[in-house]
C-alpha cells in the first residue's frame, strides 16, 4: 500500500503537490461545519514562515505565497465538505537540479525516492520530500488552529537551540513567548539568546555548512480526556505527526530522555487541588499519561538534523554508473530550516490535536446553528 | 471516536484484555497465508519476557504465560484469516487494587482513564494501561518476527541505560549482542554493565524507588525503499507504536537528539560503494531518508521513564472528596520495567517493519504455495 | 492488503475464527463506556438463530452456542476498551469435509478461497467462509443494538420471500412483526405464508434441493443526519456490511429496483408537516437521501442465494488432477439459510447505524457518568 | 466522524469541490509509479459523459469540463505521488437556487444535508450532491482504467433500462457492446431499444417528469482470487463505491434477486475444465464466490432513480417557517440522469477494481523501471 499522504482520523489531512510542480496544496477531511474561515487565516499563517527580520538566514527562495482555497467554504464558513488549499510553485528553477538526478544528495530523500519509486519521482528540488510540501501542513495547521481556538485551546512552538547555543531555563509565560518569538528571526523566545543562534547561522552559512536544532511546543488548556489508547495513544500520534516533518529525527515529551535517569519520586508528577481542581503540581510527564492528557499543557520537543544541503564538496555515488563521485549541492538553501520548522511543527501538533479532541467528542460536529 | 486499539495498515495488530480481567490477547489480520506458525513460536518469546537469572529485579508475579492460538492457524501455516492469541490472567489479587479506586497513583494513567471513560474504566491493575497488556505486542511480535525472517529481516532490541548506568560505546557485533544479551538479567549487552545496572534497581528497590532506562533497537537487512510518505513514514510509523508502549517518552533515530548539535558536514552520511553496491559509509541517519529505508541498519533508541508505582509515599488526590491525600503503591511492582520492556521494543518495532514490508509489496501474499 | 475482517470507523467490529477451528468470535473497539451489558444480552440474541419449532428446515447442527465475554466489561457496564465475545466449536465431523479438498462445491467459495490463500486455508465446512461465521456479527450485533437503543432506535428483520413464496403487501405495524416474528420458523411475520414458505423448504429438501429468499429490515427512530457523504454515505457503509453476509446478492433500498421504472414524480417523496414536525408522506426513498437518514424508517431488503450445499450430483472439477467430477455434498446442511440469516441482516445493520450513529456525534462517549 | 469523502484502502480516491463552487477534484493516492498517464486520458472520458448526438435529452448545463492535473505526474509516467485532477465550475447559475435554501426539493438531499451540516452546507445546485461532483469519480476511474489495462483487465457499463423500457436478452459480445454503446445517446448497446428509451425520455420531459433506469457494468478479465473476505468482499466493497453514486438505490451482482427464486441446482455454476483451464459453465453469481473473484465476468447491476428534479409542481416545507408550501424545480436538469450515470456506474467499478487488485498483490508497485 503506497497510500501514506493522509493523517488523522477524524480531521483528515491529505497532503499534495512537489517542490518544482504546479503546486502544493491540502485537503481537510471532516472539518465540523460553521467554524467562521478565510483565506486570510491562512495567509497570516504563511506570511509568518519567512524571517523577514533576516532573509539572509534562510533560502533565497523568498516567494510569497498565497493561499486559494477551492472548496469546502460557503459564505464566510467551513460546510463540512472537504477544504482544499493550494499555494502556486512560482519560483522554480529546475534546472538547478539536473545535477542530482543520478547522484544523490548525503542526508536527502534523493537515493531513497529513486528506489522506491523506481525512478518515477520527480526528483526537482526533492519533489515530494522537499520542506517546500511543509506548506500544506501549515495550510491545515491554520485551520486546525482555528478549530482548536474555539475550545480555548491553544498552541505555540519556538526554537531553543540552534546547533550548539542552546536557551537556557527561564520563567517566560506562554503569553510572552507568544509575543516574543516573532522579535526573533529564529523564532527563539529569549531574544539575546536567539541573536548568538542567528550568529552561529550565519557563521555556518560562510563556512558552507549547515545546522540544526531544537524546537519545543506548547499546546495550552487541552482538557483532561483527550486521546485513544492503546495505539493512538495522544503521544503516539503527535508523535507520528512530528516525524513526519522532514528533517525531524526525535520527539520527546515532557522531561524525555531525561527522565530515563531520574528515580520514580523524582519523575512521578504529584496530584494535588488547586481552586477546586486536581491538577499536577508538576509536569514532567508533558501533560500525558498513559496516552491521554492530564489537563497539563502538553509539552513536545523535537530535534532538527541541520540541512543536508550544504556547499562544501560531498562524497556521493552515481547511480546510472555505479560510480563513487563528488557532489557540491547548488540551488538556494537554507543553511538553517529550524525557523521555518517552527510554524510546521506548531502545525503537527495542531492538526494531532484537533484530531484527537474530535476523537473525544470534545468539538460539535456542527460550530453554530446558523439563522 | 474511542476505537485506537489497532495499529498497521496490512499487518493489522488488534490489542485486547486487561491486567486483572481473564486474558489478555491479540488478533493479527493481514498476515500472508503459507508462514509456518505454532504456538511454540510465540512461548519462546513469552518465555524470554522474565529475566529468570534474577527474579528479584522484577515483579512478583511471576506467572508463567501460556500462550493459546484459537484461529488463523490450519495444519501448521497461517490460512490468510485473522490469527488469534490469547494468554490467560491466572495471579490477579485485585484486591490489592481497592486503594487506587479513588486515588490515582501519579504517573500512572488511573486519573486520565477516569476522566476518559467516566469511571467505568476497570481500574485494577491499571486495566488496560497495565504493563501486562505488552503481552498482546510480544504474541504479535512473534508473527511479525517469524514473517520477517523470511525477507531476511531481524530485529534486536537490548538496554543500553538503566539510570545513571549507561554502557559505553562498544564494538559488538549483532550476533554477539544477540547471543549476550540474554546472559543480561537487563538485557544489556556488555555483561560488566548489566552487573552495574543490576545493582543500581537492587538498590533502588531498597529504598522504595524505581528506576528508567533507554531501549536501543536495531533492525538488520530491512531492504532499501520500505516506508510510505509522507504521513506513513517510516520513522514516524515506527514512534507511533513505540510511544504506543506504556512508559516510553523519548523515541530517536540514529544520532537523534545529537544530530541537533552536528554541522551539516558531520551528520550527512555519504554515499560509497562496496562490494558493487551503493552503501552508506555511515549510519547517523540511523538507516531513514526521507522516511523510507536506506538499506542500512534501522537504529532507534526509546527513553523508558522509572516505574510509576514506587513503595514511598507519594502525594495525591482522593477524586471522590476532591481533598489531597497520601498513597503508598501496595501491591506487585516491577523497580525496573526496562528489562521487560525490552521485547516488547523489539516487537513495536517488528510488527511495524512487517506492516511496511508488506505495504512495500516485498512480502508475497502467499508464502509457498502448498502441494 | 489482505486484511479485511473488520468493518465500522468508530464501531469497529472485527471478526476471527473458522467453522471447524476453536472458535469463532468478534472483537468490538470503539463501544462507549457506560453500556450495561452482559453476556445474557449476547446470548438472547444467538438463541433466536435457530427455529426451535421446526428444527427440520435448518442443517442437523444443532449445537447451542454459548457466549463468552473475556475483555472489556467491568462490574456489568461497558469501559470504553475493547470487547471480545466468542462462542466455542463444539460439533465438527471435519471428515466429512475431506471430499471437498480438492473438489470445490459449486457456489462457495472453496475455489476462490483455495486461489486465493494458495491451498492453505482451512477449508473445513468452509473455514472462514462457512455460515457458521455469522455467529460473529450476531455477538456484535447483540451490543449494538443495545446501544441503539440507548438512543431509542430499532432494528426488525424478517423473511418477505422464501423461493417463489412471497408475502404480500400487508399492514402490520413494527410491533406486531415484532411480536409474530419469532412464531414463525422462517421468520416471516405473515403466519400463513410463512406456513407455505415452510412447505416449500420442506418439498425442497425432499428434492435434494435448497432455496433462497429475501429479507426485509426496518431500522425505526434514526434521526435525521446520520451518515456521512460522499462515500461513507450510509446506503453504502449498509450496503457494504450486507453483502459481506455470505449468501446475498442483491441489495435495495426503500422501491429499490423498481424506482427504476416510477416517473419522478411518483417516486418523489413529498415533504410535508405532521405535529409541528417535517416528515415525508412517503417513504420510496428507504429513509435515506443523499446518503444522509432522513429520519424516516430505515428500508432495505436483499436477496439470499440458495443454499449452494444440495444433495443432488452436481458438476465440478478436480484441481489436483484438473479433470471434471461429479460431487454430491454430504455433511449437514441447512435447505435453506434465510431464517438463519435474519438475525444476521439484522446484525449487519445495527453494527453500521451504530458505527453511523457515533460517527454523527449522536451517541456520547461515556454513557452514564458513574456514581 | 464527518470524514467520508475518500474510498479505497490502497488506491484511495479523495473527491472533493462543490457544483457551484470553483471546481471539482480529486486526489488519488496508491497509485503505483510508472504509469503513462496524462490529461488527454482523463478528457476522453470526460468527453465522453455528454451524449452529443442528443443534446436535448440532457440538463442544458453543457460545460466543456476540461481537466488539469496539477501533482503527481512526472514526464508523463506517474511518480507514486498524490495525483490532483480538477475541472472548474464554469456555468454556474447560482440565482437559479435560491428558492430552495429554505424549502428543500422532494428526493434530493437538500433537507438531510440541512439537518446533518446545521444549514452550513453549500446548498447551490445540491452542493456536494449534486450530480456534478461524479466528475471527480470521472477522473479517479480514468486513472484506474489505465492502470486495469496493464492487467488486461476492461470495465464496460452500459444501459439496460430506461423507465419502462428495457432491453431483451441479446447475444452481443463485450467488444460489440463497447463499439455500440456512444452510438447510442443513451449509452444502450441495443441501438433500436435505445431509440425507444429516447422517445420515452423525450415524452417525460414534455410532460415536466423524469425517469430512472438500470446500469449494467462488466469487468473482464479480473482474475481469479481478487476480494477481501470477510468484511472487504469484493461485492461489499464495488456495493459501496456504486451506492455513493447518487441515485443509485439497488445493486445485485450475477442473478442478484432473481436468484431468490431459484433452486440450488439452477443457481449453482458448475464447476468445468476448458482448454486446460477452471472456468465455470455459467455465471449466475456475476463472477464472485465468497466475496472473491472466480475468473469469470464480473456483472453487477445498479437503479437509478428517476431524477428528483421535476418541473411539475411538488409538495414540500418551508423550513424557515415550518409550514407546508409548493415547489417548481426549475434551473437546468436532466430528465434522465442514466446516460450520464454510465461513466460514473463504470469509474466506480474502475476504482474499487483497481483498489482489490493492489490488495492482492496484482500490481506491481512499480510498474516499470525508468531508463
């Protein structure tokens, strides 16, 4: 079974489109009907993967893109038919990568494609593996944000570490990352600390190389109850959605792999009442238990590998000769994807979430009786 | 929609019974007709679940399971029809559970399955969120394991950290880790450290505490090309069943975590040839391009978090007067899951492999065709 | 993808075992918790297979089936985990199925099967294909319909036509086939034409002949808005779990068939307003437009094949030696499967209105909160 | 669950648009790599649903759809990528339906689409259920038909009846049928009978009525062993896909309800040997045992209502007000949707026979190796 290109199984997420074809676009199955939805909630989303503070951190492939959505709205509102929203390929310079067609590029999808799909792929710019064909989560992420808003749900990503600079502690509220992770062309909350991680980018960036980091996320008042054990355990699936995001290779919750080497007392979050309410006192298991969550703010954390599109000679193969050669990767690229992984990740777990909270009967399939 | 108790696309794993209920079991459906298959197959790894050499580290219920296959099986080969296994509940004191009623224990999933199913949950035991429901995963494990040596396939699981005592690199070969580790009470591969580790629970269980560890898995001889994206990649079908086992909160491939630290330049493995063949001259990526296998060793690695129930006091809530109170988990208890959990990795991991081997269109339907 | 025994998105009913193996049974994922229901309830419902007052028109098997519930009950209720009913095997001369081994009986499926798995099936009495596998849709239908009735809908089956006896059109309201039903051993709520049909059933055994005949169900009190278009429509998820009843070959809602031949005009069911409600005068449609119930009655009738098991020599191959043969099937057999197959149309229904039902958001996840 | 708008579990078909939104769509993902396909393939059919030679036995809406695909195709081959194909909406009218925002048509699915989607539903021209949308089962069935061909397999469906005209036995071969059928504006392979199902359209457009019909479809050449039993039969599953044709109210396969009043002995299909080879002598179970293909002919058989749209005046409600009122249909309609059902009867036997053949592993994933 090829078929993979679909998430969710409440909130269907169908993903389309290549790099250097016509378009990238998403299909939303199972939206409830009368959420209040526009091109523009989208489009803000989109405007928002760029660092304009800084475009000489990422590719040069600066198109702006713009949102159509072609079905599944009705004046001013979901239906409850299927949404597609497509983004155009503008900028799309093929010929960049005739190159690797028959030599793969290190740490790409190039080799692995080309076995799979027996040489089908449309290798341009990586064709379906590019983070081009992140947009399309976005484009969902955007309206399963929108969803999850009318439960008060809300979620919110942000880079902690690019290669070696690493955020420390601090005592930041929700609210003020939110406010100040867009100051920060790396989308990094402490604003001092996202200034060294643009330095190290741009560092790497001279020396022809690339890096990777670290991107947590939040995802607030998610009501206690939410997730399917034992297989689509809320874990299992953010997790699931999270690796799916190129680039990404580990996901861990709450205190992670760090909880590996602490004792049960340290680890195990205390049930206490606090106005009324049982809540944790502390949150190490990152708002999930046994798969469903606790009423904690979930918290998920990902790492990033950097770029595998770097200008320092690499060693390779040709594959039509079967031949060791070298290979220096042209094209635009971003010495750092993590900035723009941000909205991509915050876009995984919310499509997840939204998802899930349908699962548990927590959104009406219909928004608003309309008049 | 509740249903989440099944995961794989054409090898359909359906997961069943609760610790203090009558059984626990497993359908598997998808399986090609034609694998020579008894029960045999799957005690032998049933049996292998309890480290013999030293009971002490682990629970006290020690019952030994006996697995029955009720369906799919005709003269000794899979029929093609849903294969059914079952292991009965014998050491159930579930009165021992009476406590835990109104006063979940933290870190377990007794507060948010309450909340979930209303309190219609069968709590004791943690139910189904009980460690003794990964028998249903070993019993699946099994088949998965079976089938997939005949493309070849294996898979090994082994501890590589119990707390603070984590093995060193090594130079191990699969078959010397394979042969070694069930010398391991905690199935650590280097012996002197699986002492060490031993030490560390023996300890931990002294003082009322429990302990985690980190899992690492390695798949041998997984074919380039197997993994569907974008959604059903490989890596992300793989965490979705590890997070789907109690206890794992961290899942990596490859340098995981590490690669976030890595410059483009040293985490990008280049291509070579051997032998005539296209390889990878090393492994960081940890055997996963773009979700697909690259051909070489699937390597992933799962942070185990220390076992909730710990003899210590530890601080809760009784939901039913809704005021703080204290718990001491009575009660058979494991200081350490991970030795346990190390087959059922290793299962997560094969019934995975054998659902995208099969969705790859590199598993016959029909195994021999029978005279 | 081999795997195809479960059936239902939210209600998701997955069948296992064969005629002559250990068991057959059915596991349910996806019920809400909260469901008082027990093994009584299943057992009532099995009970009714067979028609105890002429035991003489149904196959000499005459075992009594006796239901086991093994996971997902917990103190008389439902717990949102899976549930697992089977029904021991306990009458099987599997030698008088050695014949067919190699000579498949015209109409079953022991050629498709045998093509299909490759010989290995198990083709005892039809293995996975045998009648006797019904048994599994009944136990599921059993909880559905309670389920169903916590939402005050019914679902009534009966026998309309055995051969060329047909009932007429009569006036007999739901609760006087609800009551006559089970009077009759063919299940036809018309007593005196269920007389000839017995007659016929009778002279048709005689004959070393079977018959076939239709059945008609009526699903009462679905709401408006169940199903989900365009494909999941609920004519078509009906459909589907209809002809995966062995034995049918047609299926038809409300005029079915004959709309074909109405004018638009008198096949159109006109809106009107009865007690401050909209209802239809009519009901061609079957209670559904558009794939969506209308909350008219649910109507649908299909059509069962003869009994392809006959007495009488009939033509077939041998596939070892691929030569013809001549076969007259021993063993026992029912002359005519329709009052069997009642409940199991019944079934079939409720498990889709109940998998609909949920999926519309009609049914709430927990039941009933418990004190 | 709202999802319901794909189908397929291996070639999984995505429909999506309105018929007074921009366009029409569809997604196909599973579809194997290498695959000659391009947008002349898709408008042939397309071309092919409008009876040019009768214009005026069609709704006046004679849109030249003409297909783009815009992913999933790579010089020409496919990539193994999602396909996207659309057809925008060209005439649309939406003047013509405000009349019926409130009061809903007789028969159509403007009241149940009201209910189920809270009055959200874009209801011009039926929306989603409208007629128009089968464009985009259309397109998938293009793509599956070519992927058929590389297996030899041919779907063919043709008109049978037309209100009260029907066609008489015939002894026409699948390749006359085929030459014959677009002879006939009503797709009637029986070129006279098809001029009376003509007239009898003609005459009830007169008189403001419509007429229904019978579609016959036949598959040839789909081998033996294809269908997955118990749930995913392969009637059950081409059940499905036919009822989510709007209008269709009755499928049978092979004798279907005439097969009610047979004996076993007449409806059984022997078993015979022809030139080396098992082939049955007849073919009353339309070429499916078991749910599983048996080599010979698939023939199913679907009715499709007279078209609800009628210009003579109609009983219905105002919904707004909640009293009764009349309704005149006007806008453009087809007195008779069955021609242009035709196509659509047979994209729907294309894609599920496309999907059962993935699932048995009669496709190559790749279907051939690029130079």
């Amino acid at each position: 079974m090829l078929a993979g290109n679909s998430i969710g199984k409440e909130f269907v997420v169908t993903s389309f489109g290549e790099s250097h074809g016509k378009l990238v676009g998403v299909i939303v199955d199972g939206c409830p009907s009368g959420l209040p939805f526009s091109e523009s909630d989208v489009q803000a989303e989109l405007d928002q993967r760029i660092p304009l503070q800084r475009p000489d951190i990422v590719s040069a492939r600066l198109e702006k893109d713009i949102v159509e959505i072609s079905a599944g709205l009705f004046n001013g509102f979901t239906t409850g038919a299927p949404i597609c929203m497509t983004v155009k390929n503008k900028e799309t310079k093929s010929s960049d990568y005739d190159a690797i067609k028959d030599s793969p590029r290190p740490a790409h999808a190039d080799y692995t494609a080309r076995i799979k799909y027996g040489g089908f792929n449309d290798y341009r710019g990586g064709g379906r593996f590019s983070g081009r064909v992140t947009v399309a989560l976005v484009m969902a992420g955007a309206l399963a944000k929108k969803l999850l808003r009318t439960c008060g749900v809300d979620v919110l990503a942000y880079t902690t570490a690019i290669g070696k600079v690493k955020m420390g502690d601090n005592n930041l509220s929700f609210t003020e990352i939110q406010k100040r992770k867009f100051e920060s062309a790396v989308r990094c909350p402490d604003l001092s600390c996202g200034e060294r991680m643009i330095d190290a980018i741009v560092e790497a960036k001279k020396e022809g190389e690339s890096l990777g980091g670290i991107i947590e996320c939040v995802a607030l008042n998610v009501p206690a109850g939410v997730g399917e054990p034992l297989f689509d355990a809320l874990d299992a699936d953010l997790a699931k959605a999270l690796f799916s995001v190129p680039a990404v290779k580990a996901v861990e919750f709450g205190a992670g792999f760090a909880s590996a080497e602490l004792k049960g007392s340290e680890n195990n979050d205390a049930f206490c009442i606090k106005e009324g309410k049982v809540v944790l006192s502390t949150n190490l298991a990152g708002g999930i238990l046994g798969g469903i969550s606790s009423g904690m703010p979930i918290l998920v954390r990902v790492a990033v590998k950097p770029t595998p599109s770097i200008s320092k000679e690499q060693k390779t193969v040709n594959l039509a000769k079967i031949e060791e050669t070298t290979l220096r990767v042209s094209g635009r690229h971003d010495p750092c994807v993590v900035p723009k992984a941000v909205p991509v990740v915050e876009a995984a777990v919310a499509v997840t979430l939204a998802d899930h909270m349908l699962r548990s009967g927590l959104v009406p399939r219909i928004l608003k009786e309309q008049k």
